[in-house]
C-alpha cells in the first residue's frame, strides 16, 4: 500500500469533491471534507487542504487529479534541513534541483516530507533520489557546529548560512532560472540580516511553512539530508559501539552521561551539540 499527499486550496477542495460525486463514501468525522474510493485507491480529503491517496498504484489517479484541476508541474530548486532537533549527531542542509521529469519521477516513488517517513523508507529512497537529482549538500559536525555556538552564533543564524551556501552551489550547477524554495525557519527579513556579513547572498527566495507541500523539490531535499543524517549517526554509533539515540528525550540524557563518562568532555564535544538543554542540565565538567 502506497500513500501520496498533496495540498490544494478550498476551492480545490470543493471542485475536487464534485469530480467524484458518484465514488464518495458515508464518512462523518469533523475534520474530514469527503472520502472516495475510485480505481482501486481512496482519496481522503481534509478540511485543512491536506488530501491523501492511498492504494497500489496511486500515479494514475494523481494525474487525474492534477489534470482536473489544472495543476502543472514545474522545476524548482527546494532546500531543508535536518538534525536540528537531534541533540547529537549533525546538522545537515541540502538543495536539490527537481525538474519537471524529474517530478513525475519523485511522485512515482511516492516522495513525501521526510519527517512523515520511517528511517526504513529514508534508507531505501535517499540514495535513489541523490543519484537522480542535481544537488548539494553540506554535514555540519557536531564539533563544528559547537564551534559556532561558541563565537555566540544561534542555530537560526547556523541554518541562514547553510542554506545560503548550498544554494549557490546548486543554482550554480543548474542552467535554467527557476524559483528556489526554502522552508521557513525564521522571517525572511531576519533571514537575510542573518546573512548581511556574506559576500554572496542568493536573495531570490521563496519562503514557506511546510514547503514540501508547495514542491516535492524540498521534499527531495529533506530525504537527502535524513539519509546523510542516518548514515553519519551510523558510524558514529559504530565508533562509540552503542545505538545513539534520535530526538533530544530522557533517553538521549542517558547517553549523554554514558558518552561523558566513557570519553570525556572531548569526546562528548564530537557527538553532542553542546548547548542542547540534554547537555547543560546535566553540569558536566
């Protein structure tokens, strides 16, 4: 069973119910717009926008959709990161270029926000997508990035240089002029103030909360960097020979003791962001 979601507006939503009139089925939940099942796949639509197919092969029913309501694909280069959550392991942003072949090929893997999928899927498609699309991609240490917060930078001013530098790099790498969309982590307006000391500032950029629903090129970009992400966690759990943990929870604090009391300060520096609470509640020395 495969499930691909995508956003549309209101009025979207209303044409989009009309167009299947005769496949509806009786579903009465609040936050529900309508239920249909057609060729073998049911479509759920929300109220929020959000409408969700699920069944075997949803690609077809898809292209009905965008068809229907009119909805064209088009290049675009999409930037997000991840690992900013994640009291250890690294911080990496990625931009990756999707054209429109490169769209309807995403939209076969049944791509989706990275933070929707299971580590399993990530594994499977990251390296499928990194080989097909045109992108770049930057793994900010542990020990570097707790450089940076030691010259008194804040993770939002981290992430503004991140994802200035990659891009560049990719519009660099692309001949068209296409939109770029970042995912937005902070005001535009304090976006660029974070960048005003740079000496080159791509500043044709398209903000938006929950960019992967307005591009799969962000979508693309967020799997990227998760496999990145997953693969660094790998070997630095290799290294430490324990499992690390993801997220910044009570368990995570476990391992943080254990890193500090097996390796000391230095080695909990190569693994740990240092000014996560995870780290500074616990007054190691």
């Amino acid at each position: 069973m495969r499930n691909y979601t995508i956003s549309l507006s209101s009025d979207q939503l209303v044409l989009l119910k009309q167009f299947y009139s005769n496949y509806l089925l009786k579903v009465e939940q609040p936050y529900v717009f309508f239920v249909a099942h057609h060729n073998d796949t049911r479509i759920s639509a929300f109220k929020s926008g959000k409408v969700v197919l699920q069944g075997e092969e949803i690609n077809p029913e898809l292209v009905a959709i965008k068809s229907f309501l009119n909805i064209t694909n088009y290049a675009a280069i999409g930037s997000d990161e991840v690992g900013t959550g994640d009291a250890l392991g690294p911080v990496v942003v990625c931009s990756a270029y999707a054209s429109i072949e490169d769209i309807e090929f995403l939209e076969k893997l049944g791509v989706k926000d990275s933070k929707s999928m299971t580590n399993k899927e990530i594994v499977k498609l990251g390296p499928v997508i990194a080989n097909r699309l045109t992108h770049s991609i930057v793994i900010l240490t542990p020990e570097k990035f707790n450089e940076q917060t030691q010259k008194g930078l804040n993770l939002n001013k981290i992430k503004a240089l991140l994802h200035n530098h990659m891009i560049i790099k990719t519009t660099s790498k692309v001949e068209a002029a296409v939109p770029v969309i970042l995912d937005q982590f902070c005001l535009p307006t304090h976006y660029f103030n974070y960048l005003k000391d740079e000496k080159l500032v791509y500043r044709d950029v398209e903000f938006y909360t929950k960019a992967e629903s307005v591009h799969l090129s962000v979508a693309a970009a967020s799997i990227i960097a998760r496999y990145a992400f997953l693969v660094k966690m790998h070997q630095y759990s290799k290294k430490l020979n324990m499992k690390l943990k993801l997220g910044a929870s009570k368990e995570v604090d476990v391992q943080i003791k254990e890193i500090y009391d097996t390796h000391g300060l230095d080695g909990l520096n190569k693994i740990a962001k240092m000014n996560f609470k995870n780290v500074t509640k616990q007054n190691l020395t």
